[in-house]
C-alpha cells in the first residue's frame, strides 16, 4: 500500500484525500486535498461553486500525536466571498473556524479537561495552557456533548466542559 492510501485510512479526516506525506525526524506532515468542489463559508452553511482566490500559502492544523511524531495537517485552501461574511477562507470538515487544531485533537483535549486538570492536560497534550481553554470554548460553542463510549469514541457532558471552561 502506498503510503499517502496508508495515511488515507489511518486518519480517516472526513472529506479529504491525502496526498502526500512528509516525515522529519519528531514530525509528520500530511498534505490534504479537500474532495468536495463547492466552497463553504467557515462561519455559515453559504456555499458556492465560484472561489474569490486560492490563499498562497497552506493552512495547517496539528493533529493527534502519531507515536512520538507531532502530526500537522496542511492544505492549500481558497476563499470564498460570502454575502455575509465577505471574503473567507473557506472551512473545512476536519477542523473549525479559526482554530489550529483538527476536530479529533480539540474533542480529545476537551474531554481530558473535564477528566484531569489543566496542567495536566497541556503536559500531556504538549500545548500551551491558554490553549486548552480556547479549545474547550470552541467545543463547547460547536455544541458537542462529549461522552465515552465503549468503542472508545471520546465525549464528556457538555455541562461539566462549560464549567470547567469558564472557569479558567
Ligand atoms: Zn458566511
């Protein structure tokens, strides 16, 4: 299996396509070409098939650490001229507004802030401290009610994520 198919499967970023990875020494990074064609705006559902621009440079988000390897995530987006909003970057499936971090690493960070505290969390999870609340206020804001399952699928109740969010 060719390695960009490997990491295709292993992330599994919804509505993407790998396609290529680079590795350094303490660092993974995977390109990614969004599959949909129409572009969405990042702050409401607007969708459009016309692009204002292609930004030129990539956009990256880190991801679930890969063993000892920090793991980013980069594409090259484009923007959209909303009637909202004006002119976006568009948003993406894996990743919410104006954060730089995927879904994945955000739902995992936020569960854990509800389970450990925050020194903990950013030891762990290796980022800042202010970090962990920015996220849990984006969780919190998606309106996620994360819970665990026994499938291993992350989530805590919404409640506690609020207090312990606002409370930092
Ligand atoms: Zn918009």
């Amino acid at each position: 299996m060719r390695v960009t198919a490997a990491f295709n499967r292993l992330l599994a970023l919804p509505g993407t396509t790998v396609r290529e990875v680079s590795f350094e020494p303490a660092r993974i990074t995977v390109t990614v070409a969004l599959r949909r064609r129409r572009l969405v705006c990042a702050d409401c559902q607007y969708s459009s098939r016309a692009r204002y621009d292609t930004r030129t440079v990539d956009s990256s988000w880190r991801h679930l650490d890969l063993g000892r390897c920090r793991l980013v995530i980069t594409a090259r987006l484009r923007r959209i001229d909303c009637p909202t909003h004006g002119v976006r970057t568009e948003g993406v499936p894996f990743a919410r507004p104006e954060s730089g971090f995927t879904r994945d690493f955000e739902d995992l960070v936020a569960w854990l802030a509800t389970r450990m505290d925050k020194t903990a969390v950013t030891q762990l999870v290796r980022i800042a401290w202010q970090t962990v609340g920015a996220i849990c206020a984006r969780v919190v804001a998606d309106g996620l009610t994360p819970t665990v399952s026994t499938s291993g699928s992350r989530s805590a109740s919404t409640r506690s994520l609020g207090a312990r969010a606002t409370a930092t």
